[in-house]
C-alpha cells in the first residue's frame, strides 16, 4: 500500500492549525470566508450555471489522481 507524502501531512496539519486558531482568535474572518464560499461556490444559480464546467473539471482532476495512483504501483 502507498503512503502519504510527509509533506502533505504537514501541509495540511498547518492548515487545520491556522483554521483552528482562526475560530478561536478571529471569527470574524472565519465567518467572512464562509459567507464567501457560500455565496460564490455554493450559490444554487451559479451551480446550476455552471455545472458541466466544474463537472468536467472534476473529472479530468479525478482521472489524473486515479491514473498518478495507479502508475505508482
């Protein structure tokens, strides 16, 4: 079985810290960011706009991810 890359690990146990220590010291940038995401990515007209885009997007990401995964065995 393949392992996770070190760095990706500490890539993203540096970004749960910094996330945590956002909800505790600023909730207000917290909350700014949410209401971001939610406005622009999760807003129901843009999804429905443009939803074969990020379909295909994730597609092509996704089948890049499988073939990277599949060539390292």
């Amino acid at each position: 079985m393949t392992e996770i890359s070190p760095y990706l690990k500490f890539f993203f146990g540096l970004l749960f810290i910094l996330l945590g220590l956002g909800y505790i010291y600023k909730p207000t940038v917290i909350e700014r960011i949410n209401r971001l995401i939610r406005e622009t990515f999760l807003n129901d007209s843009y999804v429905a706009l443009h939803r074969r885009n990020w379909g295909f997007l994730l597609l092509l990401l996704g089948g890049i991810l499988v073939y990277m995964g599949f060539s390292r065995l």
